[in-house]
C-alpha cells in the first residue's frame, strides 16, 4: 500500500477524521503503520487550540505510534521554504 498523509487542520473536521481513522478501521482503506499527519503551524494558533490539540488529538496519535509532521513557512514571503518543525 502507498503511504497516507493526513492534512491535521486543527479543527473538529480534520482531528473528527483523524479519530475515526483511529477508533474505526473499517473507515480507512490502508494500515495505520501507512499514515503520516501533516499539520501547517501558523504561528499564530489560538491558545485553546494548542491546548485541545494536546489534550484530544496528540494522546491517540502517541497511543498507535501515528508519524506526525508539523511544518511552518520559514520566512515570511510567499517564495519562502519550509521548515520541519517537529517530526515525530
């Protein structure tokens, strides 16, 4: 099977996605060890989002060993690259 990425938004679609990947197989067609979650960090997120991510979303990934990868634009022009800020 080809490899899996998950654009993570932060928001209840994205992580409500992200659970049922999680909590309920029948709802994917690939293996979870086939998964990378991707997530674009602003910079400027909202202090509850950061806190929700920890507490809801974060646990589960840890639980089934999800790869998740957070990027950020390392500049502030659009032709700016990018830079990994967490891979884990």
């Amino acid at each position: 099977m080809d490899k899996v990425v998950l654009s993570l938004g932060m928001g209840m679609h994205s992580v409500g996605v992200l659970t049922r990947f999680l909590l309920e197989p029948d709802t994917r067609g690939f293996e979870l060890d086939d998964l990378t979650v991707m997530t674009a960090m602003t910079r400027d997120e909202f202090t509850g989002t950061a806190e929700h991510m920890e507490r809801f979303a974060l646990p589960p990934m840890r639980k089934f060993s999800i790869r998740h990868i957070q990027l950020s634009r390392d500049g502030r022009l659009a032709t700016s690259r990018y830079a990994a800020l967490d891979d884990a």
